[in-house]
C-alpha cells in the first residue's frame, strides 16, 4: 500500500514538472504580465521605434533566391531616411564589390561589375528589387531593416495572443489590412513580424524578426535590434533572409556616400 502511494505521489510531481517546464516554455499565457494596452499606446511605441534610428551601417549575410538558384553572399547597407540608400555586395572570392546601387533621395543608379553593365532610374520600389530581387519602397526597405516598420492608415485593433504572449495590431485600410506582431515584454515592444494582406487576402509581404539584442549607437543610447530578419513576397516568388552581422547607428551620413556616377562607355543592364 506504501510503494502505490508512494507511486502515486511521485506521478504527480512529475505532472506537476512538466506543466511548470510547458508554462516557462512559452505555452498559454492566459494574461498579460502587464497592464493592458491600448491601440494608441501601441502605435506609440512603433513610432518610437523608428525615431529611435534616424541612420545607419551595416554589414550583412543575405541569402536570396535568384532564378532557380539559391545566392549567398556578404552586403554591406548604409540608409537613412528620405529614400537614401547605398547596398555593396562583395564577392564571395573577397572584398571587391561586384554590385553596387545607391539611391540618392531621387533617383539610383546601379553597376554590375559580374556583367559588365549598369541601370539608373528613378529610386522606387523597382529600384530596390534591382539589388534584392524584393519589392519595396526605399523608406518601407529601410524601416524593415531596422527592426521596425511603415504602417498603413486605416481603422486599427489590438488583441492578446495567449499562444505565444505577443499583441497583435490590426490595421484595416482601404484596400489591405496590416497585422503586426510584438513581444512587449519589459517594456521592450519587439517587432516580431509585420505582414500586409490585399483585399483577397493575399500576402503582399511578410516580415519576421528574431533574436532581438541591444545595439548601442553612436550617441550611448541603447536600442534592441534583430540579429535575424526574414523578407517573403509570395507573388514574386521572393525570399530574402538577413543575418546582421555589424550595426553602427545614428552616424553621420553625407549626400556624397549615397551618389554613384556608372561609367558612360558601361552597356545597360537587360531587364
């Protein structure tokens, strides 16, 4: 009679483990471990977010689909507001540059040193797709990159996720609805994903963050940052994940890092 109860006993503390490892695990979260928000506080904090970086430097490991073929290779970014950016993909053999584009706040221009040819335009969301191969407004690009991202006007919600402990922003607007996911946990309101549907539900493009660590920038204040970032666009069969390597924040960047001057004598790029 002893060993059944005392058989009995040790089965539920081991019941009792368990439930305690499944609820430290990230399981149901019935509540919040913080006073509710409200939707307007939420936006706040986004918009906080992207104030929090006016520019920066990066050095990256993409991996993208091109064509039929997976492509891996170091990029280095510099960005700032206002559709100014600058993108050096080296070669995978070293440090050259092999593809170059900068977008100078109005137009872009882009050399392939692989090929042997060069684009300029106007710096649109065709612009970015020319380096990445995903379509996306320059300032959208540089928000997404940073841990952050645009929000569309419209008629916003939030709701708890109990599953995984995240708010979940709804934005419905006129012709797309806008869900955003963050991990406001100590006050740290990580954008875990971003992700913009059209009006048949279609994703338009979906972004997921992972890995958040402080950064801190060139002014000593501290800012959490993704070290993993995932771009997907279903239509156009994109795929871009991102592995920052190095950030440098809140620099100064001059007009002059973000203009490339292709050589006339260079033939233009095939679309």
């Amino acid at each position: 009679m002893f060993a059944r109860s005392l058989f009995g006993f040790q089965l539920l503390v081991r019941l009792a483990a368990i439930a305690l490892l499944a609820s430290c695990g990230g399981g149901n979260l019935a509540t919040r471990p913080y006073p509710t928000p409200n939707v307007e506080a939420v936006k706040g904090q986004i918009a906080k977010r992207t104030a929090a970086i006016a520019s920066f430097r990066s050095e990256s490991l993409m991996d993208y689909w091109l064509g039929d073929t997976r492509v891996k290779g170091t990029v280095w970014i510099l960005g700032r507001p206002g559709k100014y950016l600058r993108f050096n993909g080296l070669s995978p053999a070293g440090d050259t540059v092999i593809a170059d584009l900068a977008c100078n706040g109005k137009d872009f221009a882009f050399i392939d040193v692989t090929n042997n040819c060069q684009r300029q335009g106007l710096c649109d969301r065709a612009a970015i797709e020319q380096f990445l191969r995903i379509s996306l407004a320059p300032d959208d690009f540089l928000l997404l990159a940073n841990g952050s991202t645009p929000m569309i006007p419209g008629t916003a919600t939030l709701r708890w996720d109990s599953k995984v402990g995240h708010e979940i922003l709804m934005i419905k607007g006129s012709n797309h609805i806008q869900t955003v996911a963050l991990d406001g946990r100590n006050n740290r309101w990580d954008i875990v994903s971003s992700s913009l549907r059209n009006a048949r539900n279609e994703i338009v493009w979906i972004v997921e963050n992972k890995d958040f660590a402080p950064v801190v920038d060139e002014n000593g204040k501290s800012v959490r940052m993704p070290k993993r970032t995932r771009m997907r666009q279903p239509d156009e069969k994109a795929d871009l994940i991102v592995r920052w390597r190095q950030r440098k924040l809140n620099l100064t960047l001059g007009d002059e890092k973000f203009e490339l001057t292709p050589d006339p004598s260079i033939p233009h790029c095939p679309q």
